[in-house]
C-alpha cells in the first residue's frame, strides 16, 4: 500500500502486493479478522512553528517542502505522507499520526505510534494494516458460540464502510465454514447486519461465490470505531468442513468482490496472503467538527484554498482536496495542485 510523499497516484510497479488494487484511484492493502477461526528540500527555509510540547506533533499546516527537508518519506517499502510521520515535526498532533519505524526487521516494518498496529500503506486520511488472527474452534471448545470483537486503538480511528470518493468500495466481512449463522453489532451493540453458512451436508467448496454456501458475508454501510459478534453453530450441527479445516474463518476487507468469486478466500486456508487488506480511516481530534476547526485558523488543518473539510462520522474531521484534477494530499499549503497535463476551462457570462 505505498503511497509517496504528497500523495500522488499509486504506481502498481512500486510494491510488492500491488496486483490487489481495488479502487479506481489506489490499492488495497490487507485487512484479516480471523476467529472461530476470528478473529488498520530546501537549503533555507522559514523558520517552522514550535512542535507540540505533548508528543512531538504540530498544529500548522506545513508546506510539502517543509516535511521534506527534515522528515523520513519511507519506512522500507512504504511511503509515508504528511499528516502521518516519523519524528517531531513531522505528524499531526495526535496519536494516530505518530508512526514508529523498525529498522531491525528486513524489510523495516512500520507503525502507529509505539503500538503494534502495523501499517502496510498510507493514503491521505486513510492507513492499512495486515491481517490480524484470532484463533478458535467451537468444537475444541465445547460450546457451539463464539464472541469476537474489536475496538479502535485511539478516538479518531474507525473502520468505513463505503470509501467515497477514494475506494468507491465497501468494507466487508466473510466468514468461512459450514453450518454456522452470524450476528455483528457495532460497538454500542447496534446490529449491524447477519448472515448464515450452510454446507447441507457437503464439504467446504474451494470456489465459487460467497453466497451462503460455505461462505457468507456482511457489508459494512456505515463507519463504525469497533464491533462485537457472535458466531453460533446452528442447530448444534457438526461441522461439515474439510477434516483439515474444521473451524470458521472470517475477514474483513474491501475485497467486496469476493461475493461473486470467492476462491481467493477459501484458499486462504493454506494461503492468506492472498487476501485483499482493508483500511482504517484517522480523523483529526483536536475539534470535533469542521465548523468550530475553523474558527481557529492557527491549529485548522485542511491547507490552502483548494482543500476542503469534511466532518467525521464519530467527531473529528479530515481533508480533502476540491477537485478531482488536483493530486491530494489536502493536510499540505501546497498539497492540492493540478495533475500534470490536466486542463482547466473557465467559463463567464456574457
């Protein structure tokens, strides 16, 4: 999920896992739940504004020459793009635009803050993280229900469901096995939706679509900052699934053509790298609304005149530039600028 400096369009050629793109505009990276099997330069510059006494970040917007001339732009093979960074004066104030780079690993991973959420990719708002596991079996267990759960690791953090605008794709969730029926609520134990898996007696199937035999699914429509679930054995039926995988599996991705091919999916049994990852989407904190971060035009953080202001679902707010023609990064005074070989037609009354 590399993205450079300043935001440009994602070039496939770059990574590794680029062959997974998803959006019209950028790559998805991985994101696995797994449970029952269950389980993210310039030599003389202006003097810049003082960084946050509290963690390092700031509450200017600065210039893209600013960030370049003192802060990593990559941690291995991962771009990293303003408001997110590494070292003071680099990142947005705020825990999850501090991001930490190992150096002891080959490649160098990285990630938010001191945290262990890993981050595979950066794109304006939005982060990506690899899949995370939480293993279980029912039938190891002695119970025929299993809970799963996940909370947003700082205010700020949530998973979206429709990417407007950047993915045009659904979060969605899949669960893997037979004879199961789920039940997923949103942190406050809203429903979210249900689904169920039949096998009828048969094996897991290896292919096919995610259409309730062997595989189901639920796509998110809203933005949630965590969810809770049960997976019940239905009926208190055995599992028909293969001998070797006799347990749920379940993703979250924005894989959402999964629905009519699934054969990725269930190959994730022995494969999972297979699997698209899915993104979180980070808010600025510091107001709750674009309307009171605007009044404070000294911390406001959408830059120049191009970039405009979106209210959060769960408070906050982020940036985005105006115009479609403009390369984005919108937390930069200079971060929305015209694509090159772009044409701009003005129009005027007579």
């Amino acid at each position: 999920m590399s993205s450079s400096s300043g935001n440009p369009e994602y070039n496939p050629d770059t990574k590794h896992h680029a062959d997974k793109l998803i959006g019209l505009m950028m790559s998805s990276s991985r994101v696995m739940v797994c449970a029952m099997v269950f389980a993210l330069a310039c030599l003389a510059l202006p003097a810049m504004p003082p960084a946050s006494a509290n963690d390092g970040g700031i509450l200017y917007v600065p210039s893209a020459a600013t960030i370049a001339s003192h802060c990593p732009s990559s941690c291995g093979d991962i771009n990293i793009s303003y408001p997110f960074g590494i070292g003071a004066g680099c990142f947005r104030q705020g825990f999850p635009f501090e991001l930490t780079c190992n150096h002891t690993t080959q490649p160098p991973t990285l990630f938010l803050g001191n945290s262990t959420t890993q981050v595979t990719y950066i794109y304006g708002s939005s982060v990506y993280i690899p899949a995370m596991f939480f293993n279980s079996s029912l039938e190891e267990s002695g119970t025929n229900t299993h809970n799963i759960s996940w909370n947003a690791p700082a205010k700020g953090i949530t998973i979206p469901g429709y990417f407007d605008g950047d993915l045009f794709n659904y979060n969605t969730f899949f669960f893997l096995g037979c004879d199961f029926d789920v039940d997923l609520f949103d942190s406050m134990r809203n429903p979210i939706d249900s689904c169920m898996s039949r096998c009828h007696g048969k094996v897991l199937p290896n292919q096919g679509p995610c259409n309730g035999f062997g595989c189901c699914s639920i796509r998110l429509q809203n933005d949630i900052s965590g969810f809770q679930g049960t997976i019940v054995r239905a009926d208190n039926m055995a599992a028909q699934s293969h001998p070797l995988h006799p347990g749920i599996m379940a993703f979250m991705s924005i894989g959402d053509h999964y629905m009519e091919n699934a054969t990725d999916l269930f190959s994730s049994w022995t494969n999972a790298s297979k699997i698209d990852d899915a993104a979180l989407w980070v808010a600025i904190m510091d107001q709750p609304s674009c309307k009171i971060a605007q009044m404070n035009k000294a911390s406001y953080a959408c830059g120049g005149t191009d970039s405009i202001c979106r209210n959060a679902t769960h408070g906050g707010y982020t940036c985005d530039c105006s115009n479609d023609f403009y390369t984005s990064n919108a937390y930069l005074s200079d971060g929305c600028m015209l694509k090159q070989g772009s044409t701009c037609l003005l129009f005027s009354k007579k």
